[in-house]
C-alpha cells in the first residue's frame, strides 16, 4: 500500500479528473479533520480526501484504486472510538458528508431510503414530520451518519425496546471492494431466497465494502414517555427493579450509574440530585398510555422501599423535567473525560450482569486498590460502560501501564461468561487484538475468508476489526 509521502501516486491524477479540485481534498485542515475519528492514540495520515456524491462515484473511486493498490477509509461523521475510521497509513479517505440526500419516501410500508451520509439526526426529524419515529438515538446523533450507524451496527439508549440499528434496516447499496454494486434485499419484508447478504455489512466496519444508501423502516410515533430516576441499594436490586418495570410496562430505556458517576455530573453541571444518595441509579423512561401505567410505575417504587432496595425515585411532571433527568446520564461521558479514563464499552446477558461487575471490581482491586472504576450504562440491554480514572499524579503511560493487566483480565472475564468486547462502538483499531475474547478462531478464520471475497486486493479499510495474521 501507499505511504504518506506517496504525495503524487499515480491514483491522484484520475481521482483529481473525477471530482475536481473542489471534491479531491489534500490541504493538511482537511487531512487532519477528515482523516481521524473521536479515538485518541493515532495521527491521521491520509494522501488525499475524496467526496462523493453518488453510488456510481464511489464504485469509479473504488476502481481507480483498485488499479493502483490505494487503501480506502470509509468516512461518516467520525464520531467512532475505536479507531475504526482513522487514516494513519496514506490511505484515500472517502467522506460521504455531500452523500447526504432523501431519495424515496414510502408510506406504504413506512419506509424512507437515504443516502449514506445522511446525519442520523436529519433522519429523526424526517420521520417526526411524516408523524413517524426512527427509534435509534445516542449522544452523537446530531453528528453521526446513518451510514456509521449501520457500518457500526449502532445501538444507544433504546435498544431494550427497539433493538440495535441492523433492526431497522431493510435495504442496502453497497460497493465492495471489487468495485461491485450490490443492491441488497431491496426494502423487502419478507425474501426467502438464501443467507440475506445484508447483514454481512451491517457492523462490517467497512472492511468488506462501502454502504452508500439504506432503506430503513419507520415506526408509528410512540405515546408520550415519562421519566423516572431510582436511588437503588445495590447492583441486584436494579436487577430486580428491571424485572418488574418489564413485566408491568412497555419500556423504551433503562439506564444505571454509580454514585461517583452522579457526584461528578453535579459537581460539573452545578445541580444538586435530584434524589437521595445511593449506591446506584436507574433511569427508567416507559411508554405512557395514561394514569393507569403512571400507577403501575408508582406501585412498584412502593414495593421497591417496602422491600429495602429503592432509596427514593422521582418522576418527571413534564418535558423539561425528563430532560433534566436525561442530562445526569447523557453528561457522564464528557464529564469524565477530565479525568482521561480508561473506558470499556462491554456487554454480558442481564442476568448475569451482578456476578460478572462483582468479579470485574474484585479483579481490579486486587491488582490496584488505588484505581477509582466508574460504572454506568445501557443496563436494560447488558451493556456496561465502565470508566476507570487517572489518577492526577500519574502520567498517561504510566497509568496504561497500570490498566493494562486489568484490561487483559476484564477480557478473560468476558470470554468466561460469553460477553463481548465491544457492545456498541465496534473494533476498529483499538480492540483487534481483544477480538478472539468474544469471537473464536474458527469465526475469525471465516471473517477473513469473507473479506478476501468482497475485498480480494485488501484495500477496504485495511487493519480495522480483523487482527493481523
């Protein structure tokens, strides 16, 4: 593959008579914007920034290329953490920002088919104004593009009542790294002709091709939710407060976060809780159809305190409320980052979430009694983010130095109780070398074999998801 200072490859050329000076970007704001993701860790390194503005764009940029062995980044919003979408080694990134349009709406079967760079956000706002919902959201909805979403099989804040982004999908262009257009599924609902190819790319990282429009299927506009935040005893009693929520109401969310968590939110945001303290919090936002379900959520903080496990609970009265309730959870993230923590985006089965936070704590103190781990998350769905903080003091190398034998033992939990290294954010650069954890050789073996079919030259996004080998 080409290199850095490659500056004059000969795929320049063709690539600069395709799509001008204007689309071919090679100034050193545009390499080092275009070329990196929210990951830390790597300097971006592109030869150039390519900006499509159609499939058959990027099936031309896919074939220059391939004729002259350039490596390919496929870039959405960049609002990655693994190092999924870095350019680090002279690869051609290929922006899809101008790739960005509604190409059909359907109100037959409630679909809407976009391009790949469309924001997620953009998408949300067309379904509101059809009267419709698209049900994936995260923090970074207002930046990322559908097609990221769908590259990184996305999950966020409603996958308990929604599922993952792949749920919504019914239809993908995609061009692979033959240059091919594969037109997969075509909005179907139902298509029993063989292994739906699909849902190869969906969470492909763009290692075996780049999807260039999606349909996606829209729901009904759901009832007004309400919002409720929980002081919780312990780890089991969320557990437990979880079951009964599920088996009482239709939940959209259920979130959890530490004390520590909460205490620096507050601290940062200059609020005070909005609940006594406690060792964890769950944020619990159902479906409200009227009083009767606004009862059922009162009955069961009754039964909660009766038993012990709930310290206190409110329930937002009005929007502004559910959105200051939201807020303590949303904000963690950037709150932490002051402390430049070493973040774990995992996953186990529900029920098996208390033993595995129980071993996990037990394992990093017995290695570091001094290492403050912070716990929140998608609770609802198995999926934890655990943060654990850099002490002032230390240096950056040092403190990976300290969190290296935790992570390494944090993986060998994970392979013990089936979980994943990765619940939402993907592999990239950062967890190939985690991913036999959560995937065994034979699958790995099988990844590769699939890539060197939709991607025999390698040049698709080389080095992310499949560790070297």
């Amino acid at each position: 593959m080409t290199t850095v200072s490659d500056q004059e490859h000969p795929a320049l050329a063709a690539l600069q008579a395709l799509l001008g000076e204007r689309r071919l970007l090679r100034d050193q704001a545009s390499l080092e914007r275009f070329g990196r993701d929210r990951s830390p860790g790597w300097t971006p390194r592109p030869i150039a920034v390519a900006l499509p503005e159609s499939t058959g764009e990027v099936q031309q940029i896919v074939t220059i290329a391939r004729a002259h062995g350039l490596a390919l980044v496929p870039s959405g919003g960049r609002t990655g953490l693994c190092g999924g979408a870095v350019a680090v080694s002279g690869e051609l990134v290929v922006a899809l920002d101008r790739m960005n349009q509604l190409l059909e709406v359907d109100p037959s079967d409630r679909s809407v088919t976009v391009q790949a760079g469309m924001i997620t956000a953009r998408l949300q706002e067309v379904a509101r104004e059809r009267g419709w919902f698209y049900p994936v959201d995260f923090a970074s909805s207002g930046s990322s593009q559908i097609g990221g979403n769908i590259a990184t099989n996305a999950g966020g804040i409603r996958v308990i009542r929604y599922g993952m982004t792949r749920n919504q999908i019914s239809g993908l262009v995609v061009v692979d790294g033959r240059g091919e257009i594969l037109r997969l599924n075509h909005g179907l609902a139902k298509n029993n002709t063989g292994p739906d190819f699909r849902h190869l790319f969906i969470g492909s990282e763009g290692v075996f091709g780049i999807i260039t429009e999606a349909t996606v299927q829209l729901l009904p506009a759901p009832a007004p939710p309400r919002v409720m935040l929980f002081g919780i005893k312990d780890f089991p009693a969320i557990l437990s407060l979880l079951t009964e929520f599920s088996n009482s109401l239709k939940i959209n969310a259920f979130e959890f976060f530490s004390h520590n968590a909460l205490e620096k939110v507050t601290a940062r945001l200059g609020t005070h809780a909005p609940v006594q303290a406690a060792s964890f919090y769950a944020l619990v936002e159902f479906e409200s159809g009227g009083a009767d379900d606004e009862e059922q959520a009162l009955a069961i903080f009754e039964q909660g305190l009766e038993r012990g496990d709930v310290i206190d609970a409110v329930m937002a009265s009005n929007e502004a409320q559910s959105r200051a309730l939201w807020t303590l959870r949303e904000s963690i993230s950037d709150t932490l980052a002051a402390w430049q923590p070493w973040k774990n985006d995992i996953s186990v089965r529900v029920g098996r979430l208390d033993a595995f936070i129980a071993r996990v704590s037990a394992l990093a103190s017995s290695i570091d009694d001094d290492l403050e781990l912070v716990w929140y998350g998608h609770i609802g769905d198995g999926n934890i983010h655990l943060n654990i903080l850099k002490p002032d003091q230390v240096s950056a190398d040092a403190f990976a130095e300290r969190c290296s034998p935790v992570a390494k033992g944090i993986a060998s939990l994970l392979a013990e109780f089936r979980g994943s290294v990765s619940a939402e954010h993907g592999i990239g650069l950062l967890k190939r070398d985690y991913l036999h954890y959560t995937r065994s050789e034979a699958e790995i073996s099988a990844l590769r074999a699939m890539k060197g079919i939709f991607d025999p030259e390698g040049i698709m996004n080389p080095g992310k998801l499949l560790p070297p080998g």
